[in-house]
C-alpha cells in the first residue's frame, strides 16, 4: 500500500521543487495543500489537490486524515514578515501548531518543518546544531516558535518529528508565478535577463551557504523517510557546503549567462565602505550527513536552470 504524504506550501518556491521531486516515488500518492480548491497543474500531474483552512481545525483533522507523512513548508516569506510581525508570528508559529495538532489526533506517523538557518542569528564561526539561536528578524523567530512545537512533541514522542533548518536555497522554481524573485540568485538572474546588467545594493562582501533546491528537496524526502531511532533529537542543518561572497556568486551567474544566453552582464555595486568586512562561517551539515544523506546538487546547473526559466518567463533581454 502506498503512504500518502501531504505537502503544505507545496505549489510554492522550496515546496514546488520538493513535491516535483517526491511525485517520482511510487510508493507515494502525494497530496498538496491548497487555499482554495484547484486542478493540479500540469508540472504536478497525479497530485490530489488538497484545500487546508488554516483557521479550522476541522478541515486540518479532514486534511491530515488518512496522511502518514505531513511536510509542512507553507510560510510567510521574509519580506511579509517584516511588515507584519504579528501576522508573521500567526503564520509561521501559530499555524505550524494547529497543523501539528492535527497530525497527531489523526495519527501522522511523521512531521517535517522546514525552518530556516536565520533563526541562529549572526552567522558567524562554525554553525552547528549545538549553536544557541538567537533569531533577530520577524522571519526566524515566527519559523523558531514552529520549530519549538515540533520539537516538544517529538521529545514527548507524541509523534516523530523533524526540524530541517536550510541555509540560502536558489534554483529554478517549478514555475515562473512563484512570488520569490527577492531572492538574491534568482533576482540577479532576472536582472541579467531584463537589464544585461546585475546591480548588488552592497558591495558583495557578505558571506552566504548556498545550497541548490535540488539538495533541498532530497534533504527533505531524506528526512521524511529516515527511520525514527535514526532521527535522535530531531533537529538538522541543511546547507549546501558552499560558503561564498555575494559578489562571488554574482559573478558566477554573469559567467553562466554568457554560456547559457550569449552575452555577459555588467556587475555594478557600490565600493566598500572604509574597514567594511565580513565574517567568514561554516554552515555544519555533519549531523544530516552521519544519517546517510549527499549532496548532489549542482551549483551552476541549477543557475543555468534558473537563467532559462527566466529567459522563457520574461522576454527577451533589451
């Protein structure tokens, strides 16, 4: 018998990825969570389309009902929660909560949060799990309050759950109409397509772990399937071991734009500012890795990916 996993979040920009990646598995029927009733969409096909209120907790029972695995991605981006701290908290906090407890009166087996690596603060040094979180931003503290749900019921075994906190994910979403164009990669790479030119706001000096949504999106289907003793306490570290400059990444695309588009874009950012630095870090996966998983990713296949899409979506470069 097939186990079904419901994906929340799973028409969105990491979700999108992860659920293209999971419909491959034929021991799984895959359900996507949905605001509002939906045909799957032709880069889903054989997905069952599923509404989640997520202000009744009746139609979260009925959602859950059924479900062996939950993998929650459904979140307010970083931008809205800047906006709206209180609406950040409702959403990423309060919402992770009533999902979970769905879960558990429905009997899920397993529950995967996808957390983010901002909720340690200032990334700096080695960043492992032991790191003491200090989340500075409407973002990571709403995506901490969720986390500290799943992880109290794990540790109360009243259900197997599991924190995935992701470093700077980048790639070609499933579809163009996902709203993360912010982002820094995907935002160059439209730059490169509209304007033949990337412009930094910065000069570039700052550090990022970049990791492809191709390794997202396996981490994810790892941590749905590990077995529970193999868990431990529940909580992992995702990155992609490649710590770089923005402008070193900036300059990555600009190279794969002239192989993949055929011209090269300017770079243009501002100078340094005098004694401007910035500190170095280690993004930890050893934790993640002792349980089995690699990285597979390809870091400038998955800009090329992302070039493209862009050159498809928003016309031809002026």
């Amino acid at each position: 018998m097939k186990r079904r996993v419901l994906i929340t979040g799973g028409l969105g920009y990491v979700g999108g990825r992860a659920a293209q990646h999971l419909i491959h598995d034929t021991e799984l029927d895959i359900a996507v969570g949905t605001r509002a009733p939906i045909a799957p969409p032709p880069w889903l096909s054989g997905a069952d389309m599923v509404q989640t209120d997520w202000a009744s907790s009746k139609n979260l029972i009925a959602a859950c009902t059924g479900t062996n695995t939950v993998i929650h991605l459904a979140a307010m981006n970083e931008n809205d929660c800047v906006a709206d701290p209180p609406g950040a908290l409702l959403a990423n906090g309060v919402t992770t909560a009533r999902l979970l407890q769905a879960a558990i009166e429905t009997g899920v087996q397993r529950f995967v949060y996808l957390s983010t690596a901002h909720v340690y603060g200032s990334l700096t040094g080695l960043i492992s799990e032991k790191t003491l979180p200090r989340p500075q931003h409407p973002y990571a503290t709403s995506h901490r309050a969720g986390e500290d749900s799943v992880l109290a019921a794990h540790d109360a075994n009243r259900i197997s759950g599991c924190v995935i906190r992701l470093s700077n994910g980048f790639g070609a979403p499933a579809h163009p109409d996902v709203n993360r164009w912010t982002l820094i990669v995907n935002d160059l790479c439209r730059q490169a397509v509209q304007t033949k030119k990337l412009a930094l706001r910065s000069a570039g000096l700052q550090f990022r772990d970049f990791v492809t949504l191709h390794d997202a999106a396996r981490a994810i289907a790892h941590c749905s399937k590990l077995p529970p003793e193999a868990l431990g306490d529940g909580l992992f570290n995702v990155g992609g071991e490649c710590t770089m400059q923005v402008i070193e990444m900036a300059r990555d695309i600009a190279d794969r734009c002239a192989a993949v588009l055929g011209y090269k874009p300017e770079i243009i950012y501002p100078p340094a500012k005098p004694g401007e630095r910035a500190e170095m870090h280690e993004y930890s996966m050893e934790k993640i890795k002792a349980t089995g998983f690699t990285l597979t990713g390809n870091r400038r296949a998955e800009i090329d990916a992302t070039l493209s899409l862009c050159a498809k979506a928003f016309g031809t470069p002026r």
